[in-house]
C-alpha cells in the first residue's frame, strides 16, 4: 500500500507551509489524483484520516479528491482518448507509438487554512 507513503509526505509539504506561513489551522485540502496513478482512494482517505490526528495543523482537515481524467497521445495519427478504456493501443490507428498526457500525476491543487 503505497497510498500511506503518498498522505505522509503530502502532509508533511501542508504542515511546513502552515509552519513558514504562520497559519493556524488548515481546514481544507483539495489534491489532484490521476486515475492511472495507481492510488486507490478509499484506502487513500484511510491513510489520510488516520495520519492527520498525527498532525499540528491539520487535525480537522477535510480532504477533497479531484480525479483527473488519464489521456493518451498517439504520435502517428495526431489523436488523444481514454488512457482507461484503451490503454497504450490508440483505438484510431492501432498504433502503440502513444504516451500519456494526463493521468498520472498527484499533486496538491488548493490549501485552505485560518
């Protein structure tokens, strides 16, 4: 379970920038996770409601999920689709000379604190 590794190292970013920025609590943590990022959101927000009683800053945090949407390239015929329904075969051209553009990412997207 990779997703514990993820929600520590999200949370000690969010924790050491409500420490340089003098904040008193952070009420609200919007991420964006890719949906061929291989994190698994249920076990993810396990992870995170136990890990967060752990903190100084985010104890009542509520999280927000944002999915993003996995898109693939296909570098012979120009085209983009659903990284999800297709995988790396483009259903145009049947060429696997693709890569993916979005969808594989986690990133923090908002912080909001008091």
């Amino acid at each position: 379970m990779h997703e514990l590794g993820i929600v520590v190292h999200v949370i000690d970013q969010v924790e050491e920038l409500a420490k340089q920025n003098n904040v008193k609590e952070v009420v609200e943590l919007s991420l964006e996770i890719g949906e061929v990022s291989g994190v698994i959101e249920s076990y993810f927000r396990d992870c995170f409601e136990w890990s967060k009683k752990k903190t100084t800053y985010m104890q009542n945090c509520k999280l927000n999920w944002i999915s993003i949407k996995g898109i693939t390239y296909c570098e012979n015929c120009g085209k983009t689709y659903g990284t999800v329904e297709h995988g790396k075969t483009c259903p145009y051209c049947g060429s696997e000379k693709t890569y993916l553009l979005t969808g594989k990412d986690c990133m923090i997207k908002d912080i909001k604190v008091i």
